[in-house]
C-alpha cells in the first residue's frame, strides 16, 4: 500500500477522533497537493439545529475559490469514510479527480441501520461528465475502530455493530 495513503489517512482518522471527542460524529477529511496537505477539516453537524457540517462539506468550503483549478485537478481528497452523495457531488464541484476513503461504503453500513447497496458512484459521476475515481479501505480496520469515539463517548465497535444488527432485525418484523 502507497505509504502516502497511510500517513494522509491516519490525519483524517486523527480529525474525525477529535470531531468525536467534541461531541461530533467522527469524520475527518484532507486536501492534499503534491504530497502537502493543504487544508483539513473535522465533522461539524450539528443535527438539532438542521446544520450540515460533514468533514468533506467543510473542507470544500475551505477550498472554495481558494486554489487554481489546475491545483484542485492534481489534488487528491481524503476521507477517514466514504463520502456521502451530497459530499462527493460537492467535492466534484471543486474539479478534483480523487477520493480515497478510509472506511469504504460497505464497512460503514455495518453502523447504519440499513444494509449496504451497491452503487457505482464513479459511474454515475461519468454520466455527468465528471472524471473522478475513488479508492476506498485505506487502513480500513484502524478507521473502523474511529467510530468508537462516535458522538463524543467512547463505546466499543463491537457494541455499536452489534446495536445496529438488532435494530436491522427488529424492522424486518
């Protein structure tokens, strides 16, 4: 595995755990150029107040008219998770070309109470004429784990799977 994608991941995971410990959910997500990490950010949603705040949402509207096209083309966005639709359309927004994501959209499922779908999101971002490719699982057992930090306290992985299978279960009755 590209050493870079490790380093670059590990300071996502490190943003979303600090998200967490704020009392947000865990999220974090990085621009980098030519090896340099330009901008970060954490997630920020603040849901009782109806305010977005992914980390990837943020971090764009950090880049937003910031840097030269031709920088955003060359750079890469990393998430410590797969980005959601709303985020990925708003990183395409920005005319970058790749994603790399922690925790991939299969794995996160397990903490969401619904089952995984496949969708081919860079398929779809070709219908549109977006070039943009996104490589998920980068260090994706250590992302995982990032989640126990989830809503600012500390519960263990296994807890939470296991809390979103019973209610998976519970609404197939």
């Amino acid at each position: 595995m590209d050493g870079n994608h490790e380093r670059f991941m590990k300071r996502c995971y490190a943003l979303a755990i600090s998200a967490g410990k704020k009392g947000h959910d865990t999220f974090g997500a990085i621009l980098v150029h030519n090896g340099e990490i330009l901008e970060e950010a954490e997630n920020t949603a603040d849901y009782a107040n109806k305010v977005f705040g992914h980390a990837e949402f943020n971090l764009v509207h950090q880049c937003a008219n910031k840097y030269p096209d031709d920088v955003m083309e060359q750079a890469t966005v990393y998430t410590s998770c797969a980005p959601c639709e709303r985020c990925l359309a708003a990183i395409a927004s920005l005319g970058v070309h790749r994603v790399v994501c922690g925790v991939s959209y299969k794995e996160f499922c397990k903490l969401l109470p619904f089952d995984y779908r496949a969708v081919d999101r860079e398929g779809l971002l070709k219908q549109l004429g977006i070039q943009m490719t996104i490589r998920e699982s980068v260090l994706e057992d250590e992302g995982m784990r990032v989640f126990e930090w989830w809503g600012g306290e500390y519960r263990p992985l296994e807890e939470l799977i296991a809390e979103m299978d019973e209610i998976k279960k519970n609404k197939g009755r």
